[in-house]
C-alpha cells in the first residue's frame, strides 16, 4: 500500500497561516524541517511555492506542485493539475519519501492518506485564516512521539510531535 507523510507547523488550534505566511517561523524548527525533507520528495500548492525564498522551489528535493493553473511552470518542479494525476505519480516513489508541505487545502485533502504527520506544536493561539484538521479529536490518529516543549523567545515555546494515522487510506 502506498502512503506518504506530512509536515507542518500548527497553533494550539491547528491553525498553520495567514495571509500566506507562517503563523511563526523558528529557526530550530525550520532546520528540522529541512533535514526531514531533503532528498525526499515534497508536495506542495502553488501558493505555497509562492512564500518560499525567491519564490523558488526547494533545492535538493524533488519538488511536485499541486495547481489548477493548465499553463503553470516552475523551473525544477513537476507540476500537477489535479489530484488524480498526482496519485498516479506518487505511485511511482517510496512512501518514506513523499512529504505533504501545504498549504491548507492541500493538507486537508492529503492528511487521510499519510501514515505520519510530524507537527510542531506551537502553545500559543495567533491570528490565522488557514487551519488543517486537528488530529488530537480523529480517533485514528496517536502520539506516538514528543520533544519538547522548547523555548523560542518570550513566551514562545513549541512541541516536535510525531503522529501516526491507524487507518491510512490507499492511494486511489
């Protein structure tokens, strides 16, 4: 059966952005973010690409960006227009590698497929216009590791948990 991963950082709401932007960028997260994710395959949304450094997509990963857009291209990315033909080419890569980066949309629709969600939980509650469906109330998703809480700065401390999905559902 193939599955996939996600990665993300949410709010105590589950909130993950606004206006386009993360709700919190944290250096060690980050970093953290990219040693998971590098030489992986990540999958994306257009307007996610667009809050990435020079708009560009991630170096050295294998970057497939979902878009309804029929003439969107980005140099180095492959390029989706629907989910159908994104299925049908994460067939081809090993379920280790493929990771769900965003936005909400893309997330929401996705999350039932992974096996792992890695969540930086940070405990604070922001002003946000996008959240992803909160897994601590889905009785199939676990806890099954938890790092933290870190400090950041003044009062923000964050939680690297790791959860994983009992009930994945096949890719179709």
């Amino acid at each position: 059966m193939n599955s996939m991963n996600f990665i993300v950082a949410v709010d105590e709401e589950w909130n993950i952005g606004k206006d386009g932007a993360l709700l919190q960028p944290i250096p060690d997260d980050l970093k953290q973010f990219r040693a998971r994710t590098i030489n992986r395959v990540v999958v994306f949304g257009r307007k996610t690409l667009l809050t990435f450094p020079g708009k560009k997509p991630l170096a050295g990963r294998t970057n497939i960006i979902l878009t309804r857009q029929k003439d969107f291209t980005a140099e180095g990315a492959i390029i989706c227009n629907s989910f159908s033909e994104l299925f049908d080419l994460l067939a081809s890569y090993k379920d280790d590698d493929i990771f769900i980066i965003g936005g909400g949309e893309i997330y929401n629709r996705l999350i039932p497929y992974c096996k792992i969600g890695y969540v930086t939980r940070i405990h604070k509650k922001y002003p946000a216009d996008t959240r992803i469906i909160n897994l601590d109330i889905q009785d199939n998703w676990k806890i099954v590791n938890k790092d933290g809480p870190h400090h950041y700065k003044d009062d923000i401390y964050y939680s690297y948990l790791e959860y994983h999905n009992s009930r994945v559902l096949p890719l179709p």
